[in-house]
C-alpha cells in the first residue's frame, strides 16, 4: 500500500465506527427520502418529470446537484492540485457552459418537450426514427458520465477502508451500482430530485468548510496560498501559469482547444440536465432555476481554488500521486491534513469529506440512470416498439427494467475505468454529448428546413465519431493511466475528440438536411417555433 494510503487507512481505520456511521445515515436517510416520493409516484408525469411540482429554487438547487459531480469535488481538486493553472481551467469551462444552456436551450426546450429530448425532435419530424436515436444517444452519454462517477467511488471507498485490491474495488462500484438501481426505481424523478436537493446542501456545506479552514491556515491571504502551493508543488512558478498539462508540445495545446470546447458545449447537450427542465411548471420557472444554478455552482467552482490550490499547498505531490495517479483523492487528502493526520479532529473531517463525496456519487449516477431510462422507456419502448400504445403502468415497468440494464453496463465499465482522472472522463461525456444532441436540438428549435434526415446524420455522425475517437485515443490505451494501459491501439492522439466530433456533428446535420428529399413541415415548424418562445400549448 501506497504512503497517502496507508495514511488514510490508519485513520480510517481507528475511527472506523465514525466513518461508517456517517456512510450507513447518509444511505439510510436518502432510501427513506426515495421510499418516501416512490409512494407520490402516481403516473408517468410523476415518475419522469416529479408532477412538474418543484420551484425555480427547488430546481436550481437539484441541477446543482446534479452538476457538482465527482468531477467537480474530487477530478478539479485533483487536477489543480497536480497541475495548478491548467487543472484551474476545468472549473471555468464547467461554469461557463451554464451560459449556453440557459441563452439557447433551458426555456424552448422547457416549452417545446414534455419528459425528453426526443419529444423535442419527434414534433416536427418523423416519431419513430428521431426518437431511436434520441435514446440512444441519451444512453450513450449517461454511460460515459457514470463511468466518471463509478470510478470516484471506487477511488474514494477504496481510500477510506484502505482496499487495494481490484475485486475490492470493482466490489464497492458495484455497490454503488446496486444502489442506483433502488433510488430510480423505487423513486423516480421525485425521490432524485430531492436525493439531489440534499446533496447539494451536503456539498456546499462542506465545502464551504474545507475553504474556511485552507483560508484560516494562510490568514485568508489568498496570494500566500497560491505561492506555497507553487513553492509545495516543485514547478515554481511554472505551477500559476498556463502550460503545465496543456502547453507541452503543439498536440496538448491543441488537446486544450478540444477540451475547452467540449466543457463550453457539453452542458446544454447533457441528458440528465435537460430533463431537469420538466420537473418546473413553466418556462420562466425553468429560465430561474438557471439562474440558481449558476450562482450555486459559481460559488462552488471559486471554492475550488482553496481546494485545489489547499492541496498543492499543504500535501506532497509524491502523496497525491501516490493515493492516486490522477489526483482523485485531493480533496479527501486535504480534509485530513487541514485537520490533522494524527488528530481525531482530521479522522472527523475526512470521514465527513469523504460522505459528501459518496453522496454527491449517488445523487449524480441516480439522476443520469434516470435519463438513460426515462429515454429509453419513453422514446423506445412506448413510441417505437410499442407505437405509442403503451400504458403508463407498462412505460414505467419499461423504465425501472432499463434502470437495470443500465446500472449492469455502468458497473462493468467504470471497474475499467478506476484508475482515470474524473474530470477528463465527463469531459468526454461532454464532448459527445455536444456532438450527437446540441446540433439536433439547436437545428431543430431554430432551423426552419431541418429534416429529419439531418436530425438522424447528426445524431449519428456525432455520436459514431466521438466514441470512435474516443476508442482510438490514450484514454482507452496507450498510456499508463489508460483503461488498457499494456496495449496500445491509440492512433487518434488528443484525450478528447471535441474539436473533430463537435463541428462533425454539425456539418453532418447540414449535410443530412440538405441532401435529404424530404419537405419539412413550414407549419409544424411555426407551431415549435411560437411554442417554443411563448410556452403556449406547453404541457
């Protein structure tokens, strides 16, 4: 076992009773939350979009939740503290992209759908295909995100209760697999919403915490932390510049273009986000919640700097690498030595640090299993292979089986995937996402002649060529912290495919359209169109 985690386990496992308490109530509590909304699960309304029942606040929160995920608390704090300025960059590019969601897409999609994004593509354009592809571009994305969130709980289990070996590893995603499964299918879009609702609170608080106590540690002098942690770091000053990750040769500056395009892009794209535009009971409700969740996430991503930085400052980076070759265990790390490694007080702080970080696993993996299902049931099942026959009873049957289905492929690749860094696996989740769903939805809300066929080409074409590049690239292998790091098929030489599979998807939407025989509907268009801008005739 690695020195960080020998450390941490010692702790852990003298306060072990803590540390489980903690776990067991947090589980405890968000079951009853979800047992509880379960028995308001009424019909299909209720089950994918919460009876549209919650306020802009109430919303803006649960996105928040659904957005600060393990990426944000434990892949940032990671990269900054590995790598300063360029990990920093993560955090802008997360936050920004909220401007697009809320300008382009958060109120006409809000107007224009009734539980999914195929609802959306199927009101202009031919049902059963646009919806095929809808969902499966829903599910795809979902699982690249869970892949991200799978991989944070192995990390952060495996840190606490000091496993080292892989069964034990792939053992806890599994659990938090199996966990999943129950909240969405007993839950439903109620009982995730206010999993989420009290993650959110969760992770705020204790990161509010963790920030105070770095600031108390330098006097609330911001510019003698940043210089510690440069001087902590052994880069210098190179550490607060840009370049340490990203300006090493012409292929990571370029590596840096693709990522910052798909952070800015991906949001408005993201499955479980769009959905979260139905539980509201209006567009300007939906507009709001934005708004909320800008200033909760902004606040977040500004706090990353004490964590990230908090880290680099006060931890050896020999000890982060060691706990982790991507930094995922930082911010547990940090709680620990802001506390005191051989003090109860830092025991306290880490196991409480480290349950935020389990809750904020859970809320997310459930939130996005309930996308890929929702999609799945809603646009396959119910209005392609049963054409549109289907009864809410058997939709939602549909669902809860998806659910399932899911939750099994999740656990089998995010075992794969232990070893990446968070944050650079949902940003993979955002590049294809910005691929395969953003040109559909903004083609199809304000491109008067897109057809059907450009919706199926760009859903496709993005989709085929992100994950092709993605397969093909160091994540996959071809490099020690690759998920087959002992082979090497990676000819695709960027870690993210944004600035070939984005425009791709594009073009391919373009392409499709006008190539394609097909004569749009100028009236079904200027319905979505005034729909989509007024709300009238919104469900």
């Amino acid at each position: 076992m690695s020195p960080a985690m020998t450390l941490a386990a010692n702790e852990a496992s003298e306060h072990r009773p803590l540390i489980i308490t903690l776990f067991a109530l947090f589980v405890v509590a968000t079951l009853f939350i979800t047992v509880w909304a379960g028995r308001q699960t009424k019909d299909a309304a209720d089950f994918y979009a919460g009876g549209r029942s919650f306020s802009a606040f109430q919303n803006g929160l649960a996105v928040s939740g659904d957005y600060m995920s393990a990426a944000s608390f434990l892949g940032i704090a990671g990269a900054i503290a590995l790598f300063g300025y360029d990990g920093f960059l993560y955090s802008i590019g997360f936050l920004v992209a909220w401007l697009v969601a809320l300008l382009l897409v958060a109120e006409p999609l809000r107007n224009s759908g009734r539980y999914t994004m195929g609802d959306v593509l199927a009101y202009r354009m031919r049902q059963r295909p646009v919806r095929t592809a809808a969902g499966t571009s829903t599910i795809v994305v979902s699982i690249f995100y869970l892949l991200a969130q799978m991989a944070g709980a192995g990390v952060l289990v495996s840190l606490l209760l000091g496993i080292t070996s892989d069964a034990g590893k792939i053992l806890i995603v599994a659990l938090v697999g199996v966990l999943m499964i129950v909240y969405v299918s007993i839950g439903g879009m109620k009982g995730t919403t206010w999993v989420q609702m009290v993650k959110a609170v969760l992770l705020i608080g204790g990161t509010i915490l963790i920030t105070f106590l770095v600031l108390l540690k330098f006097n609330f002098n911001i510019s003698d932390l940043l210089g510690k942690a440069a001087e902590n770091s052994g880069k210098g000053a190179a550490f607060l510049e840009p370049g340490l990750q990203y300006g090493l040769n012409s292929t990571s500056k370029l590596d840096f273009i693709s990522l910052g395009i798909a952070l800015v892009l991906g949001t408005a794209g993201l499955p479980h986000i769009l959905i979260r535009f139905y539980t509201v009971p209006n567009a300007k409700a939906a507009r709001k919640s934005v708004n909320w969740a800008i200033g909760i996430i902004g606040g977040f991503y500004l706090m990353t700097i004490a964590l990230g930085f908090g880290a680099a400052a006060l931890i050896s980076q020999d000890e982060i690498i060691a706990s982790n070759p991507s930094g995922n265990t930082a911010a547990p790390l940090l709680a620990l030595h802001i506390g005191g490694v051989d003090s109860a007080w830092g025991a306290i702080l880490l196991a409480t640090i480290s349950a935020v970080a389990f809750a904020t696993i859970l809320a997310v993996v459930a939130g996005l299993t309930l996308a890929s299902s929702s999609s799945f049931a809603h646009d396959i099942y119910a209005n392609v292979i049963k054409k549109g026959q289907a009864t809410e009873k058997e939709e939602i049957r549909a669902a809860r089986l998806a659910t399932i289905g899911i939750g099994a492929v999740s656990i089998l690749l995010g075992a794969l995937a232990r070893d990446l860094n968070v944050a650079g696996l949902v940003a993979l989740a955002f590049a294809v996402a910005a691929s395969a769903n953003l040109p559909t939805i903004l083609y199809s809300l304000f491109w008067k002649k897109f057809t059907t066929q450009g919706a199926l080409w760009s859903i496709y074409g993005g989709l085929i060529v992100a994950v092709g590049l993605v397969l093909f690239s160091p994540v996959v292998s071809g490099d020690p912290k690759a998920m087959f790091p002992d082979v090497d098929f990676a000819w695709f030489p960027l870690k993210n495919p944004g600035i070939i599979s984005i425009p791709f998807g594009f073009f391919m939407g373009w392409l499709g359209t006008v190539l394609s025989k097909e004569e749009p509907d100028a009236g079904k268009y200027a319905e979505l169109e005034v729909r989509s801008l007024t709300g009238t005739g919104a469900h």
